[in-house]
C-alpha cells in the first residue's frame, strides 16, 4: 500500500491520495479520487512521579482516562522520574498512578485508590487543542495505605 499524505498543519484539511491498494490502482491525477480529511493537534501531559520521601517512582505506569471513563493514554515513569503522554484530544482527563513497587494504585492528587476505586473521582486535568500540560505531578503518600492494618 502505498500512501501520500499533504499536511497543511493543525485543524487544516488536507488530501490523501492512495496510489495503490493491494493491486487496485487509482489515478492519482484525477482529483475527483481524493479522500479529504481533517487533522487535530494533541495535546500532552507531563510531569514526574515520587513518594512522599522524594523517591522517584521509576518504572510505574501512569495512566489518563477521559470523563467518560476510557483509557486515553499512558507512560511508563522514566529514570529520571519524568513521565510524558503525548496526542491527547481536548477535553478532561483523570489521571492514576499504578505504582512498580507494588505498593497501590494513587489518583492524581495523591488519593489511595484501592479495590473498587473510580479514577473519576479524582481531580480532572483539562487539556486544550494543542496544549501542552506541564507539571501533572504525582506525590505518593503511602502512609494512608498502612494506618488500618499495621497501626495498633
């Protein structure tokens, strides 16, 4: 298959002209034989990811569902603590921090997020066409997960 594609930018419409398909030609001269689509810039979110000690939390997953609840993007929290989720669509996003070390799921905000936990209740982040969101922090309190079984 193969495909030329002319970008005129963001939010710009544009055409696809497909030469070939599986032997199945069409005339890329012919301009009746175009496809017009439309183009959207992402938006991103990034930040970094540690406990309350200040231990980054390398290798935990980041996670970013949209409001009505789907899977939008994710990251994997890097050596450095920095996590990036790139190409997310307008709208707002609820964010959980699945964390390596097997010590509980956070939502952004810092809450425990437990057995039967809904990542909607967290606080939203709005991303704009085109925005990039910075400083999406994830601070881990791990204390709340210990105080019911550990403390007397």
């Amino acid at each position: 298959m193969k495909l030329f594609l002319g970008f005129l930018g963001a939010s710009r419409t544009c055409a696809i002209i497909v030469l070939s398909i599986s032997g199945f030609g069409i005339n890329a001269n012919d301009p009746d034989k175009q496809v017009l689509v439309t183009l959207e810039s992402g938006g991103s979110m990034s930040g970094i990811a540690f406990d309350v000690n200040g231990s980054l939390l390398v290798g935990s997953e980041i996670e970013f569902f949209n409001a009505a609840g789907f899977l939008s993007g994710t990251a994997l929290v890097g050596f450095d603590g920095f996590y990036l989720v790139p190409a997310l669509p307008a709208g707002s996003y609820y964010g959980i921090i699945r964390r390596s070390d097997g010590l509980g799921d956070y939502l952004y905000g810092g809450e425990y997020c437990g057995s039967g936990c809904n990542i909607l209740n967290g606080p939203a982040v709005v991303v704009s066409q085109g925005q990039d969101v910075l400083n999406i922090d994830f601070i881990n309190f791990i204390d709340n997960v210990f105080k019911s079984g550990f403390e007397n």
